[in-house]
C-alpha cells in the first residue's frame, strides 16, 4: 500500500471534493467578508451580553487605527493576555486588520513564563487583563525591553455605550490595579475606543505573509512559537468549512478551549469569518455556568477536551436538557475513551460526536467524517490538500506498512512555516524523506486498512522498557476500564536497576465511591487487573494514587508535571 494512493478518499462524505482548491486569499479577507454580511447578526453571547457583528466590526477596527497611528503593521506581533471575553476576539480581529501578528498567551503562565514568550516573540504590544496586569506583569516589567504599549482591560466592562451604566457590578468583579510603568506606554481599552476612529487603516496583506505566532504548550521542553501563515490559516479554514458544510449565519458553536489554544482560536475564526455566532466560556472549570449557557442559547455545536465532556455527563442538569439543537460534538486535543464516548452519546444523541486530530504546527488534519462511517477509537480521515505518511519510529527512513505504528508526517499549506525565531528547532522538525520536505509531528499513529487514522501516543510519551516500545496511551485505554479509575495517566521513571531503560509508573485519580476504601486494597486490586490484561513488560511497576491528576491550562493530563 502506498499513502500517497490515498485509501482514506474512499471514504469521505459524498460532497468533499478530494481535489479541492485552496484560493488565493488572506484571512483578512475572510473576515472583512464575515464581519460585513450582517451588521445585526449575533457575533458572541458573554454573561447575559450580546455583541453583535457591527459592534465586532466597529470596534476591532478602532484597536487596528490604536495600532496604525502608533506605527505598528504588517510584520509586527501584538500578545493578548485574558480569558475568553469579548475584548479578545475584538482586539484579535483589530490586531489582523492593522496587518499585525497575533499572539495568543495563557493568562495562567507565571512571571517569568510570561517574560519569555513577550520576549521571544518580539512583542510591541501587551493586550492584558487588569489582574494579570498587576499580579503577573508588573513582577517583570522591566525585562521585556522590545514591548512599548500596554492596553489593559476588565472582566467586567461591558463595551460601549452600555459601560456608562454598569455601576456597582463592576466592584464585585475581581480586579487588578493599573500603574505607571516607567519607558512604556500604559492606556485602557476604554480610552482607545473613545479615541480612535472606527475605519481600519488600509493594509496590504499577502496569503504567505504571517498571521499568527501560536506556541507549544511546552510539555516536552520550553514552548515553541509556530509561525503560522496567511495561506495557513485560509487553507485550514476552506477546508473546515468544505468538510462540514458549514452554514453561513445558521451556527451557534460553544467551546470551552481558550483562545490562546490553537483549538479554541479556530473555533472563533471559523464563527467570525462565516457570520456565526460564538458562546464565550470564561471559565471552563465552572461547569454550571457552561451548563446554564448551553441552556440558554442552544447551540448547534459544541468543541471541548475529553476531560470538560466527563464533568459534563457527571452534572445531573446537562443530563436533562433537551439536545435536540445541538448537531456536532467535537473532542480533541487528548484521547476520547470507549467508554466516555458511549456516556457522551447517551445523553447528547448517537453519531454526533466526531474526534479530530492536529497540533499547533498543522492545525487540524484529520476528521471524522461528517455522515459517513466513524470508527471508535480513530480520529477520523485525513483532508484533502494534505500528503500524509507514517514512518518508522527508529530512524523516520521508510513508510510502515498498514497496522503497524510509525510517526505521522505530514505536507500541506495548513502546515507552519515553522518555528519563530528558531532555525535549530525548525530543522529538526521540517526534514527530508525520500528526496522531499515533510513536518515530522513527534505523533505515533496506526493506519487500517481503510485509511482510517489512531493516534497511539506521543514519540516523547514512549516508555523504552528493556528494549521493548510500550505505548503510554495504550495502556491508559485499559486502565480507564477498570471501574475504580475516574483519571489516569502512565509516564516512565527511570528504572534503578537498569539506569539505561526505563519502567511503567501509572498516576490514578480514584472515582468518588473509591476514595474511602482502604487505598492499598485498590491498589492491588489494580495491580491484578493489569497483570490480566496486559503484557508483563506493560504492567505498571508502581502505582500511584493522588487526590487529583494535574491539568494543563487546556484541560489535558499534564505529562511534564508529573515527570
């Protein structure tokens, strides 16, 4: 079998067009056309506000003037630190419209985490929320001597003109205080939008000009920045949009990822350049606030991590609503087990959950299909545009045949350009097989015979035991079917004996009605478990139980942290 024959085509939805063309066009241009198809359309639904497309398009254009009449264009990178408010995707959209670079940070990192990316990226501008402004900034204002204005903004205002009447609300929001910072610029949101004017400057912007520098989540070393293009985005775009028939001015899509995640990022872009509407979750962990939303404004879909599904199908009143509205069910970002797969689909309906793979170098790349048949456990078919293949795990010299697990690789405009500012890191990730260029993603995945797609694990999540390859997500699939595991995670230590190899340790958060059963019990209950149902080179070594498993800011088992 040859990949670049293609077997996945065979199966995708009848209207996809495995040949489709990409068009010249930038994703401004998209979005001038999404921003202007309806003025009075819902842009995004925040706490009880409603922002319309006009107000989008009013206001993000008088943050690209803020940025053209302080000299700042094509070229230049723009960072936004906040939650998922309404301020975020208006100054992402203003930031595009000035021909800037966008850069989304989490609004969690720490000082010196948050000095690193502002640095590495060459940041001029600093979009932050007040609290990170005095509670992170301000502890390393004086070591990010590229960055010259500051905005800052608040939770709580409420844009203009209702922030004239918000009153004693805005007290009972937390807030942070907003200071003087010597050499550098400091203004609020509030005063740019009561000075600049509401036309966007003229830009000039090509399809492989930069759009975005989106970093790593760091999880095997320190983040690196992903330059993403024009063409990149516009690429990606064409074909979300082509694989789900989107409905122009018909979607409601609610997403827990924040927009600093290339998830949660797309998930807005796809809504603003299709005149869609988006539900802005500020706090994923506040599951009766998602639940409350959901309820109130009925989405036609949804897009979140496993581990936001599993606090969902656990909250008696995301139980009982009517789910009829909603039509898709995207999970990504970590594995979706069988068996919350199948609780998912008995509360939100059979066949509308659909599992994607991508990364922030690629975007997404492979889908389930839309209608056509899904297989449990794959993340889907790759898109058309894109030359896939899986390669050995030793060297990355030869394809591996179908079943058998290899790196994925992968050619297409949706891929980076590559890494910002890191030529060493661009090289080891953009090589050479059999003659031509291909992203080599660091992703084990398996093919079937069909052409459908199973990620197996991370190369750097691989535990070399005694010579033998054992697939850390595999194993985590056994364990999550023993009825005691609500989490887990397995990781390799260092075997004492063997300081060249490694052994299995698995991490497992108990449910609630085995946390106060006798720990050492469970344990070798586990134990038993896994001697039956896996290789003995497999079964964990050590098991460890913890009151609860480390999260990444996404909602992901934090590896690294448990390393």
């Amino acid at each position: 079998m040859n990949y670049d024959e293609r077997p996945w085509t065979k199966y995708y939805d009848e209207w996809v067009d495995p040949n489709i063309t990409i068009p010249e066009k930038t994703y401004l241009d998209f979005l001038q056309e999404g921003l202007r198809r309806n003025h009075a359309h819902p842009a995004m639904h925040f706490m009880g506000k409603t922002i319309t497309y006009g107000e989008l398009d009013e206001l993000s254009g008088r943050f690209a003037n803020f940025l053209s009449s302080i000299g700042y264009g094509k070229g230049v990178a723009v960072s936004i630190v906040t939650p998922n408010i309404p301020q975020n995707q208006i100054v992402n959209v203003g930031i595009c419209r000035a021909g800037c670079i966008a850069q989304g940070i989490s609004i969690l990192l720490t000082p010196n985490e948050l000095a690193y990316q502002l640095n590495h990226s060459g940041a001029k501008v600093l979009f932050i929320l007040d609290m990170a402004f005095e509670q992170t900034f301000m502890k390393i204002h004086d070591k990010v001597p590229e960055l010259t204005h500051i905005v800052v903004c608040t939770i709580g205002e409420f844009l203009p003109p209702l922030v004239r009447i918000l009153g004693k609300a805005l007290k009972k929001l937390p807030s942070g205080k907003v200071v003087p910072v010597p050499g550098k610029t400091v203004l609020t949101f509030r005063e740019i939008l009561r000075t600049y004017p509401d036309r966007p400057p003229r830009v000039e912007i090509q399809p492989d000009d930069t759009c975005l520098i989106q970093y790593t989540g760091g999880t095997t070393g320190t983040p690196k920045g992903a330059e993403m293009t024009h063409r990149s985005v516009v690429t990606t775009l064409v074909m979300y949009n082509h694989w789900m028939q989107t409905e122009v001015m018909g979607e409601i899509w609610l997403s827990a990822f924040p927009f600093f995640h290339i998830a949660g990022l797309f998930v807005g872009m796809v809504q603003m350049t299709t005149t869609n509407t988006q539900i802005l979750i500020p706090d994923p962990r506040n599951v009766k606030h998602l639940v409350k939303e959901y309820a109130k404004y009925r989405p036609t879909g949804i897009c979140n991590v496993p581990t936001i599904y599993q606090r969902l199908v656990d909250e008696p009143s995301f139980r009982s609503l009517d789910h009829s509205n909603c039509q898709v069910v995207f999970s990504g970002a970590s594995p979706l087990t069988d068996s919350l797969l199948a609780e998912l689909e008995s509360v939100i309906g059979e066949g509308k959950v659909q599992e994607f793979y991508g990364m922030t170098e690629t975007m997404p790349s492979i889908f389930d299909p839309r209608n056509n048949k899904k297989k449990v456990g794959s993340v889907g078919l790759p898109w058309p545009t894109y030359r896939v293949k899986l390669v050995d795990l030793e060297n990355g010299t030869r394809e591996v045949p179908v079943g058998e697990e290899g790196e994925y690789i992968v050619q297409g405009k949706g891929v980076m350009r590559g890494y910002w500012r890191d030529p060493e890191e661009t090289a080891h990730a953009m090589r050479e097989f059999q003659g031509e260029k291909w992203f080599f993603t660091g992703d084990v995945l398996r093919m079937d015979e069909d052409g459908y797609f199973y990620l197996v694990d991370r190369v750097k999540d691989m535990i070399d035991v005694s010579g033998y390859n054992v697939f850390s997500r595999e194993l985590e699939d056994k364990l999550y079917q023993h009825p005691a595991i609500e989490f887990c995670a397995v990781v390799g230590v260092p075997d004492p004996q063997k300081p060249a190899t490694q052994i299995v340790k698995a991490v497992i958060q108990l449910i609630p009605e085995y946390r106060e059963k006798d720990s050492k019990a469970v344990k070798e209950d586990i134990r038993a478990y896994c001697k039956e149902n896996m290789a003995p080179y497999k079964v964990p070594k050590i098991i460890e139980i913890v009151d609860q498993i480390p999260l990444t800011a996404v909602g992901k088992v934090d590896k690294k942290a448990l390393r």
